[in-house]
C-alpha cells in the first residue's frame, strides 16, 4: 500500500455507560488515499465508535484507553484543540445516516452548503454560490437553483442525501466518514447513491471510510474491508480477498448465511450460534489475557 492517509493502531475503548465494558479492542487498520474502506460488522460491533473517534464526537460516556490514530502522519490523540478544529468537519467530513435530521430544518439549502466555504475557505458569499451550484451539479441535480432555494422538508430523501454527499466534498477533504449512509433510503435510491459517492470519491481521489453491515454495498464501493465484532478486528483485506477467500469461520458463516453480495440492501444475516458463542469466548479469554 502507498503511505497510508489513515492508520489505526491498538484502538481501544471502553463503555462508561456499562461498567467500563470494552467496546473497542485493540482495533487496527489502515486506508490508503484514495481508496474506500468498508468498516463492517453486526449491531454493536463498534463500527460508529471509530467513525465518531475520526471525527472527534466521541460521546463523554466512551473512553479511549490506549492506541493510535494517525491521520495525514499525525496522531490526533495528541494533537492539542486547535490542530483538531482545523481538521474536523474541514479535512475529515462526514456523510450522516440520517439525511433529514443532519440538516437544519430552518435554513435554505443554499445557506447550509456555503457557510463552510465563507468560513472555512474564506469564499465571498458569490464564490461560495457559484461552488455550491456547481457541487448540486456534480451530485446530479438537475435544477440547482430550485434546490438551493429550498428548505430540508421540501426535497425528498434521495435529495437531501445529494445535498449532505455535495456538503461532504465542498471542502476537498481528505477523508469522508460515510456512516450507514444509505440505510434510510430504498433500495433502488440506495444504490443510485452508492453509485454517486464512488463517482465522486474516485474523481476527487477521496478516501472513505464507509460504515455498514450490508456485504452487498461492501462489493459495490468498497476496495478493502475491514470485519469486526465486538470491537475486535475478525478479519481484513481487499474486497475481493474477504468475499472471495475468507479465512476466519465467522466471515466464512457471515457470506454463506447472507444473500447473494451482489444484492445490496438486504444486510447481514445472523450466523450460526455456535460461531458467534465460540468467538465471544474467544474474544473474552483474551481480554483476561491481556487484564493479566
Ligand atoms: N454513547 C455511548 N456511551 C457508551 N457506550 C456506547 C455509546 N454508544 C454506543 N455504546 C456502546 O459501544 C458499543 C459499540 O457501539 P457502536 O455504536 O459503535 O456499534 P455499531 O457497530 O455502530 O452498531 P450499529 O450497527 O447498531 O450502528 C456498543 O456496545 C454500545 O453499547
Ligand atoms: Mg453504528
């Protein structure tokens, strides 16, 4: 792999909410520029853990214990307030889940995509305009100027998705945190967004980490994989490595139990109850290991 844009070393985490249980352990993983990571695993995994630490929106109740992030050669868990201003929202930005409560319902369309480039890029308000119609372009809306106009209720959810993917590439970042993006839209919608955040990530030589449990949009997006369960790292590699040669049994149980993977939408099917009770007790004798 070229130098990495993001590397994740011994990542852990534990839960104040439930008795310092561990909800990250000892996690790794690696994204090179450009590329497109899928962060996969079950309900619970910790897929939005490491999304919100990339992000800087940990909750209180979740604290990292030990590990690593090193974004653009720095680690920002040492990197004082004010480095990570400038690279939360700015150079790592976020396309959110749930395209009708990430927006203001208050404020145009056209507010919300050119605060950040007066801000941020210091754009007069004009410039700012003009980048955010030619960014709705870039997302296929066809009449930018009605939807700059418009507010959040006034578009449909397919719409107010293509307005936050165009408010997540508006600054040229570096790193695009896309945390089940998809998931409140129908599969036919879905898949048409899927098709556009490739599009743009392969265009601006973008890298994102995509969030899901669904193997499907696994194969459509992503170029490397990485599979956890209850916060460890089960398994990781190219896509075509993952789905085509699993090694471990549970994401050997993960593709057969699914659906087809080239039918996005469908998301995962629970595996094998004895697999998931041999890789908890797996998972548990080693965190005693390393308590001892
Ligand atoms: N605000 C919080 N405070 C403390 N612990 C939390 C908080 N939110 C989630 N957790 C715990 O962290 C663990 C991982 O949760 P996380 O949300 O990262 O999983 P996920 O893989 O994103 O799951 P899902 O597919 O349901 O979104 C869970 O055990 C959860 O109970
Ligand atoms: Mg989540």
């Amino acid at each position: 792999m070229t130098e990495p844009i993001l590397r994740i070393r011994n990542l852990s985490a534990v839960s104040d909410l439930e008795r310092g249980t561990s909800i990250l352990r000892g996690v790794d993983l690696e994204l090179a520029p450009g590329e497109t990571l899928g962060l996969v695993g079950e309900s619970g995994a910790g897929k939005s853990t490491i999304a919100k630490a990339l992000l800087g929106v940990l909750p209180h109740t979740v604290r990292v214990t030990q590990g690593e992030i090193i974004f653009d050669g720095q680690n920002l868990r040492t990197l004082p307030q004010r480095a990570l201003r400038q690279i939360f929202g700015d150079v790592i930005t976020l396309i959110p889940q749930d395209p009708l409560t990430a927006l203001n319902p208050g404020r145009r369309i056209e507010l919300q995509l050119t605060d950040g480039l007066r801000v941020r890029r210091n754009m007069t308000w004009r410039q700012a305009r003009q980048r955010a119609i030619k960014l709705l372009d870039e997302v296929h809306i066809t009449d930018p100027e009605r939807v700059m106009r418009s507010y959040p209720h006034e578009l449909s959810g397919g719409m107010r998705q293509r307005v936050l993917i165009a408010a997540a590439f508006a600054l040229e970042p570096k790193l695009i945190i896309a945390d089940e993006p998809t998931t409140a839209l129908d599969v036919t919608v879905q898949k048409q967004i899927l098709r556009l955040i490739r599009g743009l990530q392969e265009a601006h030589r973008t890298a994102v980490v995509f969030v899901t449990h669904d193997l499907g949009v696994v194969a459509q997006i992503c170029d490397r994989v990485t599979l956890l369960f209850a916060g460890t790292v089960i398994e990781a590699g190219t896509t075509a490595e993952l789905l085509e040669t699993p090694t471990h049994p549970y994401t050997k149980a993960l593709i057969a139990a699914g659906p087809r993977y080239d039918q996005p939408g469908v998301g995962l099917t629970p595996v094998p109850d004895d697999i998931i009770k041999a890789l908890r007790a797996d998972i548990v004798a080693s965190d005693g290991r390393s308590h001892a």
